[in-house]
C-alpha cells in the first residue's frame, strides 16, 4: 500500500480527483485550492500528483461515461421542453385505461386524472370521526417528532411511535397546522388487521390497477395540514388517490436527476418549496410543473420522478403500486 504524501487534507484530495476526473481545467482547480488557503506551488503539485497516479485515469474514463450519460439525459430534458410538457402537469377527464397505459405510463409522463373515483364509498364517509370511530382502537405506528429533525425522511427508525388509532386521530383533529407527526407509506398501518372497514371504502381504478386490492398492494397517508413529504423519489410507479383535504405536488422529471443535489440515494437536498439557488444553482434548470389535487382526483407519478408533497388541509390519501401490466411493474434499483 502506497504511503499518501499529500499535503492537502483528505476531503481536498476527494474533491481534486473528482473534479479534475469531471472535467475541470487545471487552472480552476488551482483557482478552487488557493481560495480555500491553498498556496499556489502545493496547489499546482497536488494537481500533478493526482494526474500522474494511475487510479485517475480510470477515474478520468468514469467521469468521461458519466458526462456522456449527463448529455443524453440534456437530450431528454430538451425534448421534454420542446413537447411543452415543462409548462404544466396534465389534467384527465375519465382517461380510457388504454390511453393512460399508452400515453403515461409507458410514456413515462405524469398526469392528474378526475372522475376516476366516483365509486368510492370513500369519498362521501371519510372524515376524522369516522375513521376514529370505524377503526379507533386499532394500534398503529406514527411518524413523530419531526420537526426536531430536517432528516426525519430519510431516517424514518428515528421517528416511529405506536399509539391508539383514535388518540392519533385526536391530535390531528386538535393539534392545528404542523409537520411533526404525520402517518406515510413506511407504516403499512393499511395491513394491520381491524383496516378492513376503511379497506371497504375503497376502490381500484378500473383497468389500472390490480382489482384484487390486497392490503399489501396500498398504503394509506393521513396528517394535519402542514406535513411535508420532501423532495424525492420513488422507486416505483404509483398512483396517488386523494380522499380528504387537498394537496399541493410538484414533480420533477426522473431525468433531470443531476440537477436534484440527491442524497441518501432518493433524497434531495433542495427544498422545493424554498430553493436556495446559491447553493443549489442547477435546480433553476429544472423542469417543475406543480398542481393542487382535491378531494376526489389522483396523480400519477412515474418511477424515478422527484415529487414533493405539502398538505393544505388536514388530509387522507391511498397510494398504489400494482397496475395491471402483463408484463409486470417497474422497479428503479436503489442509487448509492
């Protein structure tokens, strides 16, 4: 093993290597060292140092890949442009199931679609008392104490709390506009036994998704106004079907994912609601389009596109991830 005789400190010996092997010019790493108190001679040598080691060139051939990868996924985003699908999220009538296989699913385009739940008993019972007294003393599992940490998405171990399904109702309905508790996907509180009364309420899209509805097959999101799903995504397609209180959503192409700043693999680290483009300057490229589903409309949302989620009201939603496709869902592998 070979003796590191760098002078810089190690997180500059990472920066320098990934930066040169992405294409920066000698001349602006220099430029880069010296404003972080680098003298000009060591920043010049550190920089020849790492061209000559033989681990750089293939770190120049990855970064050579990448760069290719990052221009066709430009093409994507041009041809995004070009179709005008950056200037708004599509809004469907009744969709034929034929024509949302077609055109968004495996166009890979999002959609809202209306009128596709008029035959959920849902819709005209769901309101807290009624949760709370359909299945209040189920004991469910709770995302809390959010607030207290910015991370509480990508470290949802940290957060879960059991309690009483009516004591939870309760604070929703009592606790006002806030995003410290809120009850997502990651609880599969839909597949506990005692959900079968609100299971009952609810309907598969005709010709879209899976009419056998086994629980493992939704999930179930209900909050106060005020949760935040940050910006994200999954990896899976899923349909989002809003039954209480309305939401406000905003996606983002699955191609423009190096414009997102990821994180913890299918994390942002961009706050969609309030981007801060000093810092993250590259999201002023991205191709937004945003819509408010009421009571009664679904979104459907592609595998792999960013999505970020604000409750305007205190709200209930059932997501699904089955759709009737002969050739069975797709999946996005988990990025590092």
């Amino acid at each position: 093993m070979s003796v590191d005789t760098s002078r810089l400190a190690l997180e500059w010996q990472v920066w320098l290597v990934e930066n040169l092997a992405m294409g920066v010019t000698r001349e602006e790493a220099c430029l880069a060292l010296a404003s972080a108190g680098v003298s000009e001679e060591v920043a010049r040598e550190e920089v020849a140092r790492v061209e000559a080691h033989p681990f750089f060139q293939a770190c120049q051939r990855v970064g050579r890949r990448y760069g290719w990868l990052e221009s066709v996924m430009d093409t994507y985003s041009t041809l995004h442009r070009q179709s005008g699908g950056h200037l708004a999220l599509e809004r469907r009538h009744e969709l034929s199931a034929e024509e949302f296989f077609t055109r968004y699913y495996f166009g890979h385009r999002p959609v809202v679609l209306t009128g596709r739940m008029k035959d959920w008993p849902a819709l005209g019972r769901w309101s807290l008392s009624y949760l709370a007294e359909r299945v209040g003393d189920v004991e469910v599992e709770v995302m809390t104490r959010r607030e207290s940490n910015p991370d509480h998405a990508p470290e949802p171990d940290k957060h879960r709390e059991t309690m009483r399904f009516r004591d939870y109702v309760h604070r929703v309905a009592t606790g006002g506009e806030t995003n410290d508790y809120y009850m997502v996907p990651r609880n599969e509180n839909w597949q506990r036994e005692g959900f079968e009364p609100l299971r009952e309420d609810v309907r598969a899209p005709q010709g879209i998704i899976d009419d056998s509805l086994r629980p493992d097959m939704m999930t179930l999101l209900l909050g106060p106004a005020g949760t935040v799903t940050p910006l994200h995504h999954d990896n899976m397609n899923v349909l989002l079907a809003q039954v209480l209180g309305r939401k406000h959503v905003k996606l983002i192409p699955s191609f423009q994912r190096h414009l997102m700043y990821p994180r913890y693999g299918t994390f942002s680290h961009v706050d969609a609601e309030r981007p801060d483009v000093e810092r993250h300057p590259l999201y002023a490229e991205a191709h937004v389009v945003e819509a408010v589903l009421e009571p009664g409309e679904l979104v459907f949302i592609p595998v792999g596109w960013w999505h970020w989620v604000r409750a305007l009201d205190v709200s209930a939603s059932v997501t699904f991830h089955h759709f009737q496709v002969p050739q069975g869902n797709t999946y996005l592998p988990t990025p590092l």
